[in-house]
C-alpha cells in the first residue's frame, strides 16, 4: 500500500508509540472512564498501525469495526460526563471522537488505493488536497498537543495538558498527518 519505507517507518514508530503510551495510561487512570478513554486511544493507535502496516486492504472490516467502536466510545463520552475527580472533559472526548472519524477516512482510503496520487480512487484535485491540508491540520494539532504539554508558563492561570496524554495525542496527531500525506 505505502511503498515508501520511510512513510511505513514513520507510521509504524509514531502510531507504535502512541498505542504504548494509550495503553500504559490505563495503569494511571484515576477513573473507570478515564481507562476506557486510554484504552480506546490505545486501540485507535494500533489500529492505524495496521494500516501502516498495510493491511487496510485486507481488513478493513475488522479495523473498520474497531475504529467504529472507538468513535462510539468517544460519542457516549461526549453525551455522558462525569464530574468526578480524575474525569476527562467533553472537549477531550470530541477530539477523540473526531481523531476517530479522520482515522476512519484514512483507512478507506488507503484500502481503496495504494497510497499514491497516480492511483487515487478518485484522481481528483479537491481529494487530494483536503488529504494534504488534513495532514497540515493535524501537523498543527501535533504541535499544540505538544505546547500544550510543555510550554505553559508557571504564571497561566489555565492547566497544563498532562504528559503523558499530551504526549500521546502527539504522537497520533503526528502520525496522521503523516497518513493523510501518504494517502494524498
């Protein structure tokens, strides 16, 4: 599908980071839906490894069914809040379930084509560049999470992202953008 290696290489090692870091936070978790919102960013992350792997073709039932399952998640996150301690905000679950639906538009498309312009299912401009200007939004997204996590100043008044979620989001954004170029 991707023929780059280096495209693969950085698919594998962003998306591979980030499901051990979704999966390590569920050790860390001071609530049952803060797990299951680690465990479901996990599974996202190992998801779309699959795919830069290059089984989008070959399974995208399955990993259309588990990245269904992970929007869900998110969807009843977004309507059902908590307000205990240790509870992520709703604005945390719509960035979830919205990583979801991006990863969901990477996956068709990477089943339906092999990952270059020439054979893009559509041949069609307006396609490819959404894809590239996806890619340039989640490049954004990536360096946010990122300021977010470690450059907030002592004085802010507002509440550092914690590390290892920021960390994480990072890396997935990071590796989505790398995605979306490779499927452009």
């Amino acid at each position: 599908m991707f023929r780059n290696w280096f495209v693969v290489g950085g698919l594998l090692l962003l998306f591979g980071a980030a499901a051990v870091l979704g999966f390590g936070a569920i050790f860390r978790a001071k609530s049952v839906a803060a797990r299951i919102e680690a465990a479901a960013a996990g599974v996202l992350a190992a998801a779309m490894m699959m795919v830069g792997l290059g089984w989008a073709p070959l399974a995208v039932v399955p990993l259309g069914v588990v990245i269904g399952v992970v929007f869900v998640s998110f969807a009843v996150r977004i309507v059902f809040q908590g307000k205990g301690s240790g509870e992520t905000g709703r604005l945390s679950a719509i960035y979830g379930a919205l990583v979801a639906a991006l990863s969901a538009w990477v996956l068709l498309s990477a089943s339906s084509g092999t990952g270059s312009s020439s054979d893009h299912p559509g041949h069609e401009l307006g396609t490819i560049l959404v894809d590239i200007m996806g890619a340039l939004l989640m490049l954004f997204a990536a360096t946010g999470w990122l300021l977010g996590t470690f450059a907030m100043p002592a004085e802010s008044k507002s509440h550092a992202v914690p590390r290892l979620k920021g960390v994480r989001e990072a890396l997935m954004a990071a590796g989505l953008a790398v995605a979306f170029y490779a499927i452009s």
